[in-house]
C-alpha cells in the first residue's frame, strides 16, 4: 500500500486557505473604495425597487 503524501495534503490545504483569504480581501476592499455608493444605492435600490414596482401598479 502506497505512503499518505502528508506534504501534498499540507500543500493544498494551504494554497486553498491562501486563495480564500485573498478572496476575502478583495471582498472587503472593494466595499472601501466604493462604501458610500454602494451602501447608498444598494440599500436604496433594494427598497425602491420593491416600493416602486408597487407603487406605479396602484396609480
């Protein structure tokens, strides 16, 4: 029976935390350059567009 390569298992999981956390980071970085936009339209589209489809059908 062939040896458990323990390296290799260390290896990926180590190159999938990496890439998890650079994802991580990219996610939360692009919320900083762009915090104030998004959080305006995006709470304020999700809203509006909820009330305004409403709203126009009723009139």
């Amino acid at each position: 029976m062939a040896k458990p390569n323990y390296q290799f298992e260390k290896r990926q999981k180590d190159l999938a935390k990496k890439r998890k956390k650079e994802e991580k980071l990219q996610r939360k970085s692009m919320p900083k350059t762009d915090a104030a936009p998004e959080d305006a339209s995006g709470e304020g589209e999700a809203q509006p567009n909820v009330d305004a489809n409403p709203a126009p059908d009723q009139p």
